[in-house]
C-alpha cells in the first residue's frame, strides 16, 4: 500500500530538500541569452541616454521664450543653426533663439523644450514663429531618463525576454552572467515499450513519456539527456540510475513507481538514496514517488503519459526554476465550469479544460490517452473533500504553458 500524501505536501519537501540547489553561473553572447536566467543584478554603467534628445522634429527654444504665445500672437524667435543626427550639437542658445532639431538629435544647451514643426513658421530672413507655447520638458528624453550609472536595470533570477535583450544593448552590455541549464536525465523502464517509429508488435506501446519530456526539460529552460528503455526489474533500474547521475542535476524515470512484484523504483531509489515520498493523495499520479541519490533530485513519474505530464509540471517544474534562481508562476483565469463534473475519489483530481466561449469545458480522460491533452488550454483541480463540480460555479483554471 502506497502511504500518500497531498500535492501541497510533496511540494513542500521538494522545496526544503531541494531548494538550494543552484546550478553554476556561466557566461554568454548577449545573442545567445534570450530565454535564460540572469545570474547577476544587472546594474548600468552610463546614462542611457546619454544626452538630452528630441522626441519630435522641431526647434528646441526655452520655455520662457514661448509662453502666452499663440496663434494670434506668435513668439518670434531667431534661428542660429541645427542639430544633426549622430553628432555632438555645440550650439547653445540664448533668449530668443531656437535651433532646428530632428527627432533623435541632441538638443542645444540652454533648451528646455521642443516645440514641433507643425506649431511653427519659418518667416523667410531666419525668424520662426512659434504659435504654441510649451512647458519645460515638453518633447524631450533628458540624459539618464532611461538609466543612470548604478541603477538596477534587470535583477538576477529574470528570464531574459526579447525586451531584456534590447535594454542589455542599450547598456553597452556584450556578455552576461546567467545560468546553467539544468541537466536532466530521462530513463523509460518497462518491458511493453517500443521506441518511437520502431515497429509496433502486438501486446506493446510506444512510449510517449521519454520524447515528452525530453520537450517538457526545454520548454522549462532544462538540458535533458535520453538513458533509454530499460527492463522493469531491479538490476536494469540499478545499472541505468547509476550510469544517469554522473553529470547530471536532476533524474526522471517514468514507469515501474506502483506497488507490483515487476515495479523496481522505489526499491532501488531506496536502496542507493532516501525515498522519500511514494504515493501522492491525487488523480492521476498517485504512484509518483521522489527522493535522492548522492545529492540529487530523483522523481518516478507514473508510466501513463498524462499523469506524467501533470506531475512533471505540478512538482519538477517548480524545482527547475528555483535551480535557475528564478520562480515558476502559474497563469491562473477564473472561469464557470461549462458542466457538472462528479468526483467522489478521495485525491485531489487533475482535470484538463478547453476554453470556448468565456467557461472551462472539462475534457474527459484516462490517464493513458494523452492526445486529450493535445488540443486542451489547461486545467482545473477538484480538491479531494469535494464530491464534484455544479455546472456554473466558478473554478480556477490554471493554464498550460505553451
């Protein structure tokens, strides 16, 4: 018999045994970068921008040269030259001059404004009326608006977007700090499986675990490592544990986690660790089982694909993150449960939901048909002293990353 415990409790071993694990920093080409973990703060070395810029084509004036100007009573102002894109502006201007200025350019010293083309009029001997006033500040980007010198641009732990990376240019940064990816080991273990395009004999199944995860390892920003299929006995689980943990983080085997004379996991993850969880009060996943090996996380998830996936996500998502130094945050929507959904099982239960018309349609499942995940938005949980849903009340999905 399997002495289970709930999600929330697993969770929370993982997080006390396992939660000071980091992996090495390393350093990359900013090219390279998108999508990895900052290891460092990321502080700016320079203004950016460095100079007081135009955000618009105009004259850059001070502001007290225009004021109570208008249409009727334009400012009259003497233009002494112009700023070019990419050159240093030397002019500086005084009262009642202005300086032609292009968007991006730097402005003159003494300006405080720009005032744009369109609220303005060149009179032909140099004169240009003005025949809108403008505040200090109006139309410009000071220098260090963006950053200054010792700012905290991007602190450790940040997944690097596609914006990140642009601020990093600004910054003049060419190489950073980051991460190392995890290192994840995948082992299948069973006598019913075939590898993927190999031919199917009656009585066998492909598996469907190892290349799922091997997608789920980098879709979570993880480096995973294929062992192979293995026998469901002792001695193969032995033998592939074994070969697996030299240069790797974390190892995942699927299969062989229940309670059967052939289900090898929990014995030899005891044998050479500490088991320390077998058996979680949930549907699907109930035989999943954690614990470690010289230091390091090993996880048996169940052989069926979707209760694999759902614990994959639910307790080594979260692990990887706090490896990278960053946290893993669920997108939640609430939502009205498109129908009654009955569960009476005593586990909290794991139910995957399409998204049509503004409500949660639950999507009904075995824990072995994974292409009823395939086409799903995410899930809903059923806690395990509720006996269902009522068709109308408000769930809390929680959606898939993809």
């Amino acid at each position: 018999m399997l002495n289970v415990i709930t999600i929330a409790e697993a969770q929370q071993i993982i997080a006390e045994k396992f939660g000071q694990l980091r992996t090495p920093e390393e350093q990359v080409q900013l090219e390279s970068a998108l999508g990895r973990v900052l290891a460092r703060d990321c502080l700016a070395e320079e203004f950016v921008p460095d100079f007081n810029r135009s955000t618009v084509d105009g004259y850059a004036v001070r502001a007290r040269d225009v004021f109570g100007c208008s249409d009727s009573i334009p400012a009259l102002l003497l233009q002494i030259g112009e700023a070019h894109m990419g050159e240093h502006t030397a002019i500086a201007i005084r009262s009642g001059e202005c300086v032609y200025v292009p968007t991006g350019a730097e402005i003159p010293a003494g300006a405080d404004c720009v005032i744009p083309l369109e609220d303005t009029e060149p009179l032909g001997d140099g004169t240009i009326a003005v025949y809108k006033p403008a505040s200090p500040g109006t139309n410009l980007i000071f220098r260090g608006d963006d950053v200054k010198p010792g700012d905290l641009v991007l602190p450790a732990g940040r997944q690097l977007n596609v914006a990140d990376i642009g601020a990093l240019v600004a910054l003049g940064q060419t190489q950073i700090w980051v991460r190392q990816a995890p290192r994840i080991a995948v082992i299948s273990t069973g006598d019913e499986l075939v590898a993927p395009g190999e031919p199917l004999p009656m009585g066998k199944i492909r598996d469907v675990n190892a290349t799922m995860l091997l997608a789920f390892a980098q879709e979570a920003g993880a480096v995973a490592d294929f062992v192979g299929i293995i026998p469901d006995s002792a001695p193969g689980v032995r033998a592939a544990l074994v070969k697996a943990l030299p240069g790797h983080d974390l190892v995942l085997l699927t299969g062989g986690t229940s309670v059967g004379e052939k289900d090898a996991v929990p014995q030899v993850v005891a044998e050479l660790g500490e088991l320390l969880v077998h058996g979680l009060a949930v549907k699907p996943g109930k035989p999943t089982l954690f614990g470690q090996v010289e230091g390091r996380p090993v996880f048996g998830l169940p052989g069926n694909p979707v209760a694999a996936y759902f614990m994959a996500n639910l307790l080594v998502r979260p692990l990887l993150a706090s490896m990278l130094g960053t946290h893993f945050a669920e997108r939640k929507v609430s939502l009205p449960v498109a129908r009654n959904v009955p569960s009476n099982h005593g586990r909290e239960e794991y139910v995957p939901v399409v998204i049509r018309e503004g409500k949660a349609q639950p999507i009904a499942s075995k824990s072995g048909l994974i292409t009823t995940l395939a086409n799903t938005d995410g899930f809903l949980c059923i806690p395990r002293d509720k006996e269902g849903l009522r068709q109308g009340e408000l769930v809390e999905v929680t959606l898939f990353e993809r």
